[in-house]
C-alpha cells in the first residue's frame, strides 16, 4: 500500500471546536493548516484528480445515518450507511465515488461523536430491529483509520447495544487501531477482494490479496468475525483460474467459520463514470466488456456473463466450506434462483437472512 500522499489539511467553518478536528491535527502535526469557508451545496469542482493530497475536516449537516439506496427489481441487502467521510487515498480505476460526488479531497466528518447521540437514541428506540450498519460505502473504513482514529470511537459504541453490529470494509491492512481496541463483540471486519489480475492492473495503491488475507488472519486470530466481499468482480483473460487463486489464499489462511458472510457483485457503473474511467485511468481495460443499462440506470454485464461469474464463484466456494453466507449485490430474483439455485425473493428475504447470520454470530 501506498504511503499516505496527504499535504495539507483544510478546516472547514464550523468543524475547528470538535475534538475529532483536535485528534486529527495532533496527528498530522507536521502538515500545514489552513481554515477556509465551506463549498456551497451543490457547488461543482473543475478537476482531473481526486486531489487525495488535501484533507477536509468538515461538521457534517447532512443524515449520518441512511439505509444503503436499492432500486426496484433488485434485491437489496438491508444495510445501514454510517456517514464518516467520503472519496478514499486508494484510486481503483473502477472506483464509484469518481463520479458519485461532485467534490474532491479526503473528507472526514468531525462532528461524528456528536452524531453518535442520536443514532444511539434510534438503535435504543427499536430493540427487536437488528440494525447492520457500515462505514465502507463512501470511503475505505480503515484507510485513513490512523488519521481520524475511527477505531477509538466506534468499536465501544457498537459492543455496548446488542441489537446493532458494525462492518467495517477495506482493501487496506491497517488493522493497527483495531488490534488496539479491546472491544471485539458485535464488530465485523471486512475486506473486499478481487482476481490478483485485477488488484495488480486496476486497484492502485491497495496491498496484494496476500497482504490483506494476512490481515484478516491477525484480525480473526485477536478475535474478529471476517466478512468478504467479491466486488466488483470483473471479466478478463483466464478470469476463473484467477479468482480461484484468491480463494485458495483464503483457504490457506483463514477459518471459514469465523466468516459472517461473503457477497458476490458484478462490475457496475453509472454512464457519467465512463468517461471519468476513460481520462484517470487511460490504461485500463474493465469498460471492454459487453454491458447493458440495468433497471437502475448503471451499466451491467449482460445477464448470462453475470449468472456465468455468480454461478462459477459461488460453486467454488461452497465446496470450500459449505456456509460461508453467501448472497449476492443488487441483483434480482431471477439472477439468484440461476446462479446459486435459491433466492430470498425480495429485500425482506435477504435481510431476514443477514439477520439470522448476524444472530448466529453474535446472539
């Protein structure tokens, strides 16, 4: 993984009095700091980059806590976004966030103990609602772990009710501030993984799939439930023999009972992506595919290339160990009965079954 590129760091309006903004500082004591006014809402940025070399602190005013978007005709997870921050110092060419904000640089959300209040008030409100929440839809939830100490604040938060567990999803290996931590009840440490093909040609700056299956061993051997997740999973030369690689390194190092789950999802974007893809990422060969625009407006594999991948991965793991809790990405009813051979029929169904792993796990 890449050292960290961070040069300055910018203190928004509003964000200085937080004691995350103090924390950050102390940290990153040695980089310049400058306070300036916040964008306007909506306000557009003119850049070729992601500038992943400044860092915004920011008091967020917006809902820190949001159920994850589905779309009518696919099956959704049920999952719960926790806001911490947004845009991620890895730049996978595939990377969503290229085009899902319209604002550059690292952003981290300062007033997240503030937050905590609340969304402590609405877990405590629904004690029969499990609540599956995570940090790694808008940004890495440990890439930039050691800068906003994102480890010191949440893991005790989530130990303490027990009807709520937190996921928290990377490509990185900084587990430092988690290993830290004594707290290890109701906290699921995920990683998304990928073909070795794939990391080495599109996911730039993350460490190899060795380096974070090496992770995840430390992590379930401190005591962690391990979460995984194929996605996006992408067509390429010998794409079968390389993603079986991957899950032979899994075999080689880790429990396949201590894993909550593993979610398999096919590459997928929004139109204005490609030509974002196209002018960061010149060199890149993941838009070649055949696609077709879903019922969700991104472009998809055509149904048999998907139901190919789901089909193949899926047999693969399930001889590897035969409940790994294995479910698909937003997809529909019709994919999951042709890939895997059952299906949860709907969001209820899926999320009643994530909730029943969570259960089993956890109680």
């Amino acid at each position: 993984m890449r050292k960290d590129r961070i040069k300055k760091i910018l203190v928004e309006h509003g964000a200085a009095d937080h004691n995350l903004t103090s924390s950050v500082l102390k940290r990153l004591d040695n980089l310049p700091v400058e306070n300036i006014i916040p964008d306007f809402p909506g306000q557009r940025h003119d850049f070729q980059d992601m500038d992943k070399e400044t860092l915004r602190l920011i008091k967020f005013k917006g809902e820190v806590l949001k159920p994850c978007p589905g779309t009518r005709g696919y099956i959704c997870c049920g999952y719960q976004i926790l806001h911490v921050g947004t845009n991620c110092p890895l730049d996978c060419s595939y990377c969503i966030l290229q085009a899902y904000f319209n604002q550059p640089s690292l952003r981290i959300f300062v007033n997240l103990e503030d937050e905590l209040i609340r969304i402590g008030q609405i877990i405590d409100s629904h004690p029969d609602k499990i609540f599956r929440i995570g940090t790694g839809e808008f940004t890495d939830s440990l890439a930039l772990d050691h800068v906003a100490g994102w480890s010191d604040i949440l893991p005790h938060f989530f130990t303490a009710r027990k009807n709520a567990v937190l996921e928290l999803k990377t490509k990185t290996e900084r587990i430092e501030g988690l290993l830290t931590s004594q707290y290890r009840d109701r906290i699921i440490v995920s990683w998304s993984l990928n073909s070795p093909y794939i990391v080495s040609k599109e996911e730039h700056g993350a460490p190899s799939i060795k380096k974070r299956l090496l992770a995840a061993k430390r992590c379930q051997a401190e005591g962690f439930t391990l979460g995984f997740h194929f996605d996006p999973m992408i067509q390429h030369p010998e794409w079968k023999e390389d993603y079986m690689r991957t899950i032979e390194m899994i075999d080689r190092f880790i429990d396949p009972k201590g894993i909550i789950w593993i979610s398999l999802g096919c590459l997928r974007y929004m139109p204005a992506l490609k030509s974002i893809i196209r002018r960061r990422h010149p060199g890149t060969h993941i838009l070649d595919g055949e696609f077709v625009r879903g019922l969700d407006g991104k472009m998809r594999y055509f149904k048999p290339i998907r139901m190919e991948i789901y089909s193949f991965i899926g047999e693969v793991i399930k001889k590897w160990y035969n409940d790994p809790g294995l479910y698909l990405c937003m997809e529909s009813d019709e994919i999951w009965h042709k890939s895997l051979g059952w299906s949860p029929e709907n969001t209820d169904g899926l999320s009643l079954y994530l909730d029943k792993r969570v259960i089993e796990f956890f109680g």
